[in-house]
C-alpha cells in the first residue's frame, strides 16, 4: 500500500512560516554548495502531492511563478476557491482524509503531503500520515505558522535515520 509522507522544514522553534506567512529564512548557514539535494532522492518515490489552497498560492505567485514545480506529479489542491483543474492539478473541496483514503487504495508511489499546516492537522488528527521528512532550519522565528498544532492523541514515531549538511538537520521518522 502507498505511504503517505510530511517532508517539509521547519525553523528550530517549530514554524514553518515567519508570521506573514514568508518562507525566506529557508536556507542553511552558509552557500549553496553546502546543501545536499534530498529533495531528488526524496521525490523518486512520489507521484503525487497533496497541499493545501494558501501553499498552492504560494508557489505559483513566489516560489515559481513561471513554472510548475511539480511536473510529473499529480496534485491535489484543498480548497473552497472555484479553479478549474488541469491533467496536473485537480482542485478540490472534498474533505482530505476522504480523498486520501481512496488515493491509498489505488497503485502508484507514496504520496507526498507538502503543506499547510491546517491540512498536516487534519490528516494527523486522523493519524494518516506514515513518514515525516522534517528538516530543521537553523533559525529561531519567535511567531509565525506552526508546523503542529494541536491533535487529537499522541502518536508514537520511530526514528529511522537523521543527517546533517550546511548547518540543516534532516530527521526521519516512521509512525509505529
């Protein structure tokens, strides 16, 4: 059956937005020839991306206004804005554990949950998700969008494996 996996960053005080919702801070501490592409590794064994309105807002007006990051994955946008999907894109008002429990049950590669917080909530509260990517930035925000909010039980995870490159931390953890 397909995973459902968080592979997110987040600031060492726990945001994963400063509070107007920017995302700037997302670097390690020194250049760019520091950093390990994990997203790469990461993504061979996705094929679809789950996200909520304000993220999907988010990477097309700043991230990546140009083009569509996401090319061959196929993405879920949870929102109740009127948008006409695309091959690519299905924009949704369907609710997120829902969806996902169907999505699960169909062939193909794990499924990637890659923001907001509300969304993340929703399928936790559910304990929907399998694996949590969460690389630490090192930064402390003070306010802004926390990654956890608040949820119904604790959940027990498993540490599977943990580096570091550029002054980032990268855990990864599996649910029990």
């Amino acid at each position: 059956m397909r995973k459902v996996v968080l592979f997110i960053a987040m600031s060492l005080d726990g945001y994963i937005a400063d509070s107007h919702g920017g995302i700037e801070w997302l670097n390690g501490q020194g250049n760019d020839d520091e950093n390990m592409n994990t997203y790469s590794e990461f993504a061979k064994n996705i094929d679809t991306v789950l996200m909520g309105w304000n993220t999907y807002h988010q990477v097309v007006t700043e991230l990546s206004p140009t083009e569509w990051v996401y090319g061959d994955l196929t993405a879920y946008v949870f929102t109740h804005n009127k948008s006409y999907s695309t091959k690519q894109i299905c924009f949704t008002d369907e609710d997120p554990t829902d969806l996902l429990k169907i999505l699960k049950g169909q062939k193909g590669k794990d499924i990637w949950i890659c923001g907001g917080a509300n969304l993340i909530g929703q399928l936790m509260g559910e304990n929907m998700v399998d694996m949590y990517y969460i690389s630490i930035i090192p930064v402390l925000l003070g306010g802004g969008i926390r990654l956890f909010g608040d949820f119904p039980k604790q959940q027990e995870l498993r540490l599977v494996k943990t580096q570091s490159y550029n002054g980032i931390v990268e855990l990864i953890y599996e649910r029990k």
